[in-house]
C-alpha cells in the first residue's frame, strides 16, 4: 500500500478528532473497527474528509462512497486496515 | 450561541470551523436528515439554519410533492419564530439536474422560480428574522455538474463536493455575521485609482477614467456600491491627498454616481491619512472598528493600519480577478440584512448633528446652548410598529447602555406583554434624529436603558428618566450591567441613582431612581406623548 495514502487516511481521522463523537485512540491499530466505533454520521464525515484530502493530494477527485461502503458485511470500515486497502484500490482504479 | 442545522443531505460535514470561517461563539446542533418539520416544531434554539440542496427541492418530477413539503416547512418555521427569538437562515434554490427537452428545461425552471418566490415571500414577512442566502452560488449552470455529487447524493444523501462545500460554508458563515454582528458605520475613501483611474494632479479632470468601458467600468460600478451602502446606513468619508479645489473640481465636472455631498466628511490635504481618519472618527463620534478604509496604495493602508488598531483596511484593485465592487459586496459586515427608516435617513441625520455643533460652537454658554436647541421629546410606550427600530438599537448601542441587553423583536414584544417600553424619538430645531432612546420597564425595574451616542450631550437621558419615574405610581430600579463599554452609563447611575437603597451601585446590582435629579437637568426639554 502506498505510504502516502496510508498518512492521508490517518491525517482524515486525526482531522475529524474533534467533531466525532467518540474517543479515537492515538495510535491506531489494523484492526480497529471504524463501522463499530462510529455511526453512519462521522463514516460520511470521514469519507468526505478523505475524499478532500485525496483530492488535494492527487489533483483529481476519488469517488470512495458505493453501495459497499455501509454494508456491515462487505464494508471497507469493518477495519482501519480494510479501509487504507479500500482507499489506495480505489485511487489506483480512478 | 446554539444553532441547530437541519437538511435534506448530510450537513455536518459542510459546516466546519476554519481561520477565514470560524464561526465564532457557535455551537452546532446536527439533526438527521429530512426531519424539518418535527424538528422546527420542537426547537428553541438561537438560530436555525436550513440548507435545501437542489438535488430535492430543485426536480420538479413529483411538483406537488415538493409544493407541500415546501409550505410544510415554511409553516414550522413560522412556529418556530413566533415560539422562539431565532433568526432563520435559508437558501434559495437553483435548478439542478438533467433534462430530455426544453420544454423540460423551461418547467424545471419556472418550478424553482416558484419556490424561491415562496422563499423570498416568506422572509419579507420576517425581515428580521429571516436572511436568506443565494442557492445558485454554489449550483452551475446543469451542463457542469461539478458542484454536486450525484453518485455520493445517492449513497450517504451528500451531494456536494469539496469545492461547493467550501462556498455554502461561507455563503451561510457571511450570512450569520451579516445578521448578527454590527455593520460598518463608515466607509473611508480613498480617490485617485481608487473611485477613479489615475491621479487628478497629473492626468487632469478629463482624464481621470471612469466610464462604462474597461476599466473604467470597475470604478463606476465601485461608486455605485457604495452609494448604494450609503442608502442602507453607511456613512462615506472621502479621505485623499489632493488639493480641495480639484477634488471639487472632479465632482462638479465629471458625471459620476457619488457627488460629493454623498461624503458626510471631505477631508484632502497632505496630512497622513490615519490623522484625517482619526479626526473625522472623533467628529462624528464613532469608534474606530465601526471603520473601513478602502485604497488602492499599500503605503497607505499600512500606514493606516499601524496608526489605528481596531480599523479593518481594504485594498482596491480595479484590475483584479474580482472587481472591487464585488469583492466588498461580499463584506458581511457591509451587507444589510433589513434597512430601516433611520438608516436611510443617516446621511442626513448626521449633517443635522454637525450643524447642531456648529451652534454649539458659537453659543457663549452651554445653557444658552441647550436652551436653543428647542428639544422636543416625544415618547411612544408599547408602540408595535417601533419594535425593529428598538431590537436595532439595543444591538447597536454600546456606550450609554446600562445593561448592553442585546433584544430580538420577540424579546421586546414579551417586555411590552410584560411591562412598559418607552421609545423617544428626538426633534430639535436642526432637524429629526428618529427614535434614538428606550427604557424597557418590567417589575417596575429599568431592563433596557440606552440612548445613542448620537444624542448625547443635550441631557436627553434625564428627561427619558424624569419621564419614565414620573408615569410610575411606585419607586422605580434601575440595573447597571458594567461592559467594556459603557463607562458613561456608570456614572449616570451614580449620579442619579440612589446608593443607600440597596447598596453601591455596582456591576449587575439594582438600586431605586431619585427623579428630583434628573427632573432638574432636563428643564429645556419639552416632553410630548405620542397617542
């Protein structure tokens, strides 16, 4: 996975600290289960936030929400993991 | 300040904190999407804030659908004003999406003509309460669909991209200031390449550039502006470093939107620019951060800048991307959410006080003064159709303001249900300055006490007092809430308030009015009742 984007999508969680309403931990680990930590509000607030980075980063847009992204079974944010892989496929197929 | 945001998308993610949006003292409440009616109903927040995207207000597949979602709406947020004191913020939409034909086109878009003529219907009903913000600044035209996330829209309701986030951000940001903060009192004008091109010394009267052609078009759309902000309230104060007679000279030669008579102060010499400015703040008794200064050169901006702290400095660029006009035009604190009656007449208002001093100046005694200036003070108690004049000026006053209560009209209306509001409107001999005073009397105590600083000096306040304790059968308190402010307040309390009736007149405290003080200082003015 690319280095780069593996910060960006900890910068976007870093960035949205002090709007959600959880405790994120400081240091995140793989398997930390962003669907089960935060309810569907901060998932489309960390999406968007992402997608802004991403945008900024890459100078073109990356469409990163689909029918997958809320399904508890298939969705990137069933780990911290799952959701870096998501983010560096989807900018790779873009 | 709470504000509750309520939409038909995801809202949370658009209304972020940033250095040039902070929204200062606000605390955001975000309800789930869709849920304007139950939400309005139950909501006592300070400010609603109601973002419709064009994705659901603007198809017109299901018209009537929307026609009643629409008058459901509107309807809550009727409630929700008369319920509460809040202000409502809302968009006008832009249409939106894909059409097959132009008939299609043409229906879809009389369709979003129809709801923002309900919109915009809607918030003159409630000048005061209702600012509305353009839709179609963050909405293209439909062949660039670029603003607006069809895909994202469908999957998590978040049709907005980042760049289209960025600008409802500031649209609604630029909007709640607009509402809630003082607007400038007073623009300070540079001229040369500033309301014209080039400098009058050296190209001549005739050639100085102002025209509909380019540039000259930027320049006389910039004076338009701002006689425009001059009919909403803004005093303009002509600040440059010209001989006076050429500076006449333009003015009376060339046909341009401002005359000089627009400028309440003229002030061309070869002082420094911060002195002039200085001096015409003091004249007319305004505080520097009630000030903005426009100029094309940066020497003087910043020499400006280090003189005067509190003065916001513009730079005027006729050749920039965003032409001067519109870029001020974007000035929350220039943009007139309601224009009153006083604030069309502030121009004139203003003459009448420098000749009211010039009287002054050549009276040998201060009674003689006073005497002369034959007051007439006419008092109003509950009278309705003053409610928007009074909520200003407990937002605007500051200095002779015992409590710095800031009200909504809701708030004088529950203080006139409640008790007694007494607006005075003053009239001399140099003309009518409006209502300029209130004394709001709930539980027999002074909860509002203000007079504008523009009345000060003629014992005004006394007579307000003298009259408000003489309606009352019983004693009558006052309170004084100490501000950075309202020092002058202070001492008028001391002065006639009574110490030993409930201890020192101090911050927050009540004490009892003496009405042999006030009564004494006020013998030159002659109180009438409005019926």
């Amino acid at each position: 996975m690319e280095p780069k984007l593996i910060e960006l999508t900890l910068t976007a969680i870093q960035n949205l600290k002090a709007d959600l309403d959880v405790d994120i931990p400081d240091k995140l680990v793989g398997d930390f289960a962003l669907i089960d930590e935060l309810d569907s509000m901060d998932l489309v607030n960390l999406i968007m936030e992402t997608e802004r980075l991403l945008e900024s980063e890459l100078g073109r847009y990356v469409a990163l929400a689909d029918d997958s992204t809320f399904d508890a079974s298939e969705s990137p944010f069933r780990s911290l993991l799952a959701w870096q892989e998501y983010v560096c496929e989807q900018s790779r197929n873009r | 300040m709470n504000l509750l945001v309520l939409s038909d998308a995801v809202s949370k993610p658009i209304f972020r904190r940033s250095p040039s949006h902070p929204w200062e003292n606000v605390e955001f409440e975000f309800d789930a999407v869709d849920q304007f009616e139950a939400s309005l109903l139950q909501a006592s927040h300070d400010a609603v804030l109601i973002l419709l995207s064009p994705l659901t207000f603007g198809h017109a597949g299901a018209s009537e659908l929307f026609d009643d979602r629409l008058c459901g709406l509107l309807s809550a947020a009727e409630r929700y004003m008369q319920r509460t004191s809040g202000a409502l913020f809302l968009n006008m939409i832009s249409f939106q999406d894909s059409v097959s034909s132009q008939n299609q086109l043409v229906e879809r878009t009389r369709w979003a003509s129809k709801i923002n003529e309900r919109i915009m219907n809607f918030s003159e009903r409630h000048p005061h309460s209702v600012v509305l913000v353009q839709g179609s600044a963050w909405c293209p035209s439909i062949f660039n669909g670029q603003s607006l996330n069809h895909r994202s829209y469908g999957v998590m309701r978040a049709p907005f991209d980042a760049s289209s986030i960025k600008v409802i951000n500031a649209k609604y940001h630029d909007a709640f200031v607009a509402h809630f903060h003082p607007k400038k009192k007073i623009i300070f004008c540079d001229a040369d390449n500033t309301l014209w091109g080039g400098v009058i010394g050296e190209d001549g009267v005739d050639d100085i550039v102002i025209s509909q052609d380019y540039p000259g078009i930027h320049y006389l759309r910039l004076q338009q502006f701002l006689l425009e902000c001059k009919n909403n309230g803004v005093l303009l104060a002509l600040i440059t470093k010209n001989n006076l007679k050429d500076i006449e000279e333009v003015f009376s030669v060339r046909n341009m939107p401002l005359k000089l008579q627009d400028f309440i102060e003229v002030r061309a010499n070869w002082q420094p620019k911060s002195e002039n400015i200085l001096s015409v703040l003091q004249v007319l008794n305004i505080g520097a951060s009630s000030g903005l200064f426009i100029d094309d050169n940066d020497f003087e901006l910043q020499e400006v800048r280090g003189a005067i702290d509190e003065i916001e400095v513009v730079k005027i660029e006729s050749r920039a991307v965003i032409p001067p006009h519109i870029m001020l035009a974007s000035h929350p604190n220039l943009y007139a959410t309601h224009v009153t009656d006083e604030d069309r007449v502030k121009h004139q208002t203003y003459e009448n006080a420098k000749t009211r001093q010039a009287f002054s100046d050549s009276s040998e005694t201060y009674e003689e003064f006073l005497t002369g200036l034959e007051i007439v003070l006419t008092v109003s108690c509950n009278d309705r159709n003053s409610i928007p004049r009074i909520a200003q000026l407990t937002q605007k006053t500051n200095q002779f303001n015992l409590t710095t209560l800031r009200c909504s009209q809701a708030d004088i209306e529950s203080m006139m249900d409640a008790g007694a509001v007494y607006s005075f409107r003053i009239k001399d001999r140099f003309g009518d300055m409006g209502v300029v005073g209130v004394i709001a009397v709930v539980s027999n105590v002074t909860e509002v006490f203000l007079l504008s600083c523009r009345a000060f000096g003629r014992r005004i306040e006394h007579a307000m007092l003298s009259y408000v304790r003489a309606k009352s059968e019983s004693a009558v308190f006052g309170r004084y809430i100490e501000s950075q402010k309202n020092g002058i307040a202070h001492k008028f309390c001391c002065e006639n308030g009574d110490e030993s009736s409930l201890g020192e007149i101090a911050d927050g405290c009540c004490f009892e009015w003496v009405l042999e003080s006030a009564a004494m200082h006020a013998t030159h003015i002659t109180i009438v009742e409005e019926v």
